[in-house]
C-alpha cells in the first residue's frame, strides 16, 4: 500500500505543478488564454487570479514535496494524513484516490509501524476466556 501511496503523491506534484502552470500563465501571460481577448473587465483581474492560483497550488505543492522527507514517527504519520486531506480538496479525482489510502491508513497495523500509540499496543487478546472482549467486559455465549 505504501507503493499506493507514493504514487498518490507523485499524480499531486504533477496535479500541483500543472495548475502552477495555469497560474504562471494567468499572472504574467493572460493574452495567450482563450478568451481573454474578449475580456471586458479590469486588466488586473487575470494578474490577481494567477497570484491566488500559484499561492495555493505553492503551498500544497510544498506540503506534499515535504511529505517525500517525513521520518516514520507519529509526526510523520499525521502529516501524511495532512496530505491526503490536502489531496481530498483536489475534486473528485482527488477524493477517489484519497479515501481508499485514508480507509487503509487508519488501520491499527500502519499507525503501529509509524510508532503512533494504537489499541493494539492496549489490547490483551492472548489472555483470559474467548468470551471476553478486548475492552474486559464479558460478551454472551
């Protein structure tokens, strides 16, 4: 699943990076857009546009090239839920990617591996009657 999850970051720094060319294009070059020539509002508008696109696409561009770096420790595990939060804003596509990797990141085992403190760490499933559940109380049967 880790393979999953490396090439889920990869498709967002190529998401990233391509709508960081839409800004760079809206900013500084908004006559080659189609459209634009028809444009009957303020010239400024495109400028803003692109600015605001390139500071959000920046930012989880950033994010995502620093999830690459992120040791395997409780920190580490939380922002790479961070990411796939961040990956969940990208549309539909973005989400149909996401939620299967949140749905297996949740599970006991990875947040075990990333050292971050689970119910199984708690859990005392080798002692005492079968009938009894993990949490102590006595179950019917």
């Amino acid at each position: 699943m880790l393979f999953w999850y490396s090439l889920y970051r990869c498709l967002l720094v190529l998401l990233y990076v391509t709508q960081g060319t839409l800004g760079i294009l809206l900013t500084f070059f908004p006559e080659v857009l189609p459209g634009a020539s028809t444009w009957s509002g303020p010239a400024s508008f495109f400028s803003l546009a692109g600015s605001a696109v390139l500071l959000m696409v920046g930012t989880g561009l950033l994010l995502v090239a620093l999830s690459f770096f992120m040791p395997r420790s409780p920190t580490g595990y939380a922002f790479h839920i961070l990411v796939m939060g961040l990956g969940c804003s990208e549309g539909v596509l973005g989400m149909a990617m996401a939620i299967p990797l949140l749905l297996f990141w949740v599970r006991p085992e990875v947040q075990a591996w990333f050292g971050w403190p689970t119910e199984l760490d708690h859990a005392t499933f080798a002692v005492g009657p079968r009938n009894r559940s993990p949490h102590g109380a006595q179950t019917s049967g």
